[in-house]
C-alpha cells in the first residue's frame, strides 16, 4: 500500500509540533544546574516517564516485535530484571547522589576516590555511549528505508540514510539546545504518549485484521510458542533464561540507572530524594508493562504473516514491524505510526546528547577551566551538544554495517557498565578501596568484558555481572597493594 500525502503530512506536523514545544522551554539560563537539571523542580512523575521515554528508542519500538516474532516472550525475563536493579539503584546510590550538589554521576567518584578515577569513568561513559547512541541513532533510517522510500527515490541507501538521520538529528538538537534538560523531559512525556499510542493503533490494526480475532492469534502464536516466557535452563551462551535474565537484568539496570549520566541526570532533576526514588521504581513497572506490548505486537505480527505470507521473505526482524506499518496500516494512521517511532528516536537523542554535555563540561571542562564563569559555561555547553549530535551523526551511519540493532546497542553498553558499576560499589560500600586499586580494577573488568564480547559465546547478559564483580574483587583486593597517598578522609564519601 505505502503511504500517502496525508501520512507524510501528519509526519511532517509531528516533527514541527514536537519541536515547536520543546523550543517553549527556551529561556536564558546562567547556570549549570538550571540548564543540566532543570532547577531540580521536576515532579516525580515526569521523571519516571521521561525514563522510560530515555532507555526507549527507536530499535526498542522496531526490534522488540521483532524478538517475538523470532523466538517469544523470553526477554521479559530481563525486564524482570530491571525492576530488581531499579529498588538496588533506589536503596544503595540515590541517597549519595542527594548529599551535596552534584550535576553528574562521575562528581559521586571524584569525592570518594579523586580526579583521575572521576576523569577515567566520565571518559568511559563518553565513549561507549557515544557508540551505543550511534546504534541507536541508525535504527532511524532503517524505518525511513521502508516507510519513506518514496520521499528519496533515486538516492542511494547510503544517501538515503544520511538524510533520514540528519533529518532527526538537527530537529532533536533545536530544542535540547534551547531548552535543556527542562525540554528534554517534557518532550520525552509527549513523545512516550505518541509512541504508545501508536502501539495501540498496531494492536488494534493486526487484531481486526486476522480472521477470528484474539482467538486465531492466541491459537496460532500459541502453538508455536510466541507467548513463552520463562526458561529455566543454565546456559551462560543463552540470551533470555531466567538466571540471566533477573540476575544480569538486575546488575545491568543497576550500572545503566546507576552510574550512567544519561539516567542519573533525570534523576538529580527531581525535588528531593524520596521523588527520586520514587519516580525510578515506578518506571520499572512501566517499561515492564512496555516491553510485554511491543513482545505482543511482535506475536500477533507472526499470526498475521502466518495467515498472509509476504511476498518476499524478511532479511531481519528489525524490518518486519516497519514493513506492517508501511504496507498494512491504514493512511493517516500509518503516517501517525511512523511518527511514533520518530518520536522515540528524538526522545532516545535528546537525552544522550544533553548527558553527554553535562559529563564533558562538568566533569573535564570545569576541572581544566576552574575560573570560568557559570554563563560561559552554559554557553559552551550549548556548543558541545551540537558537536556531540555531529558525532553521533557520524557514528550511526557507521553502524549501518551492524547486526541486530537492539542486541547489539545492549552488548556494548553492556562491555563498559562491568567495570563502571563495579567502581560505584567499591566508592559505597568498601571504606578501604582506593584510587590506584579503583583504576586497576576497572582497566581489568573492562579488559575482561572485551575478551567476552569479541572473543567469546557467552550472551551479553552475563557481561556486567562478571564484569562488576571482577572489577570489585581485583579493585578491592589491589587497594592492599596500593592504598591511597593523600591523607585518610580525604575525597571519601560517608558509608
């Protein structure tokens, strides 16, 4: 069917509309905790859906179906897991977070252990979700490639994807410019409202579209076994069992809401530390009620193509959902659907680009400029962010070679969050650890989770769990060897 004037004109609108309201947040900010977390005057409840907006991007929304459509219900297994790491996260490192004045995560470090362990953890951070963000950023074109291949006849795939991604790119960057953590937030809570709706638009779409009904859907996804969900088995090369799951979902979500600027900058916007607490459990339900209808959307999918076999075989999952919406969905609804998935992709970008800011001026700027003005720092802060969206720019077209894009956005978030998260708990809960220790555990742990995921089976769920605790036993144990220089006390965190 492909779509029509009236889809790319309700596409066309959402873009100017979402960044038209995120550009109402503009005003003149001197500070940095006015442009990096909103005055910390955000409500609980914003937060938390602006979470789920945050770890919710594009390949979510077209690689998630494609998971059920694939295999089943299994990765819920991992979702169980992040409600788990949330309560860890809520109980053992918001309190830290809320002594003194903190902007950034890496502050946290730089009081328990000092500058070098600070800079080593924020750079870590830069890098890898810099890489995890081109990923992420990529998922973009691929629905452009299917949805809007009319609007680039002619170009080339590659030419296509550029302007698909910069198209996203220079929109998402006008409004986190302007607006800063304030607009990222709030366009999150409408962007998570359109994509969820267009969810629905989906489920209702493929429901009346099969013959039959819930029951022909429940019979046939049944019978192959879509809607399985746990595996018991122990297999450390196996994604989505049940160990993996809730113990690498748990130790995963810990080190991502824990220790990565992107989460904990939301985090620090909240009015106080109960807020806080509060709006990240919450958000764990969400994501979990999330996921289980993405993983349904995916099961009904298989119903559908089952009883209407496409024409052509699908050469990856992260296609099926796109090719649905471009060729199944009514118009107008199917130019809304694609603007869901736009949606999360800007939410997704805002969000990385206004950490990835915050980390690089706070934590490298301001220690190498400790005389500089708060406003100069603001508006510098604005010129990174818009370096920061040219290299994510350039980083997502290179991950046009990738894989899966979901698993492989998780796999390398995953290779630093080890060594990350296993620093975090040697600073709350070892009073002996020291810096040099610190380091050594962490350059070992991140060592180790790249021997892991280039040279190894094992499945990337199993990465920050060995990695956490090959950091802290090696951190811990070195600290022994090398304890800290500098007088006792000094730069450490009450435990």
């Amino acid at each position: 069917m492909g779509l029509n004037a009236a889809d790319f004109l309700v596409i066309v609108a959402y873009l100017a509309a979402v960044t038209l309201f995120g550009l109402r947040f503009r005003r003149r900010q001197t500070s940095l905790k006015g442009y990096f977390l909103a005055d910390r005057k955000i409500s609980w409840w914003a937060i938390s859906l602006s979470i789920v907006a945050a770890e919710t991007s594009t390949l979510t929304i077209i690689s998630v179906p494609g998971l059920a459509y694939d295999k089943d219900f299994r990765f819920l297994q991992f979702v169980l897991g992040y409600i788990v790491g949330r309560v860890i996260v809520a109980a053992l490192l918001i309190p830290h977070y809320f002594r003194g004045d903190l902007i950034t995560a890496y502050q946290l470090i730089q009081r328990r252990f000092g500058n070098r362990l600070r800079s080593l953890t924020a750079g870590l951070f830069l890098l890898t979700r810099s890489a995890a963000e081109g990923v992420r950023v990529f998922a973009v074109a691929v629905v452009v490639k299917i949805a809007l291949g009319s609007v680039f006849t002619g170009m080339s795939d590659f030419g296509r994807d550029v302007a698909a991604i910069g198209i996203v790119a220079v929109l998402t960057l006008v409004y986190t410019f302007e607006g800063g953590m304030a607009a990222v937030i709030w366009t999150d809570v409408v962007q998570l409202a359109v994509y969820l709706a267009g969810a629905f638009v989906a489920v209702f779409v493929l429901w009346h579209s099969i013959s039959g009904g819930w029951a022909a859907i429940a019979g046939i996804s049944g019978h192959a076994g879509k809607f399985r969900m746990f595996d018991l088995s122990w297999n450390l090369t196996s994604s989505y069992t049940l160990w993996s799951g809730v113990i690498g979902g748990a130790f995963f979500t810990t080190a991502s809401h824990g220790t990565d600027q992107l989460i904990v900058q939301r985090l620090l916007a909240a009015r106080t530390e109960r807020q806080a607490k509060l709006a990240l459990v919450s958000s764990g339900f969400a994501v979990f009620i999330q996921f289980t209808l993405f993983l349904l959307i995916g099961a009904m999918l298989f119903s559908f193509y089952a009883a209407f076999p496409p024409s052509q075989g699908f050469t990856r999952t992260d296609a099926i959902f796109p090719t649905f919406i471009a060729t199944h969905i009514p118009h107008v609804a199917s130019g809304f659907m694609i603007a869901a998935i736009l949606a999360a992709a800007m939410s997704n970008l805002s969000a990385a680009l206004n950490s990835l800011s915050s980390t690089a001026i706070v934590d490298f700027y301001a220690h190498m400029a400790p005389q500089s003005s708060e406003e100069s720092r603001v508006r510098l802060s604005r010129s990174v962010t818009i370096g920061w969206a040219v290299l994510l720019f350039g980083l997502a077209i290179l991950a046009r070679h990738g894989g899966k894009v979901l698993e492989m956005g998780l796999s390398i978030a995953s290779v630093a969050y080890g060594s990350l998260l296993g620093v975090f708990l040697l600073g709350v809960l070892s009073k002996t650890a020291s810096e040099r220790g610190a380091i050594a555990g962490m350059l070992c742990g991140f060592g180790l989770n790249l021997y892991l995921w280039q040279f190894t089976r094992i499945a990337f769920t199993w990465y920050v769990v060995i990695g956490s605790i090959a950091t802290f036993a090696i951190g811990y144990g070195a600290s022994f060897i090398m304890p800290d220089q500098r007088p006792a006390g000094e730069n450490r965190i009450e435990n």
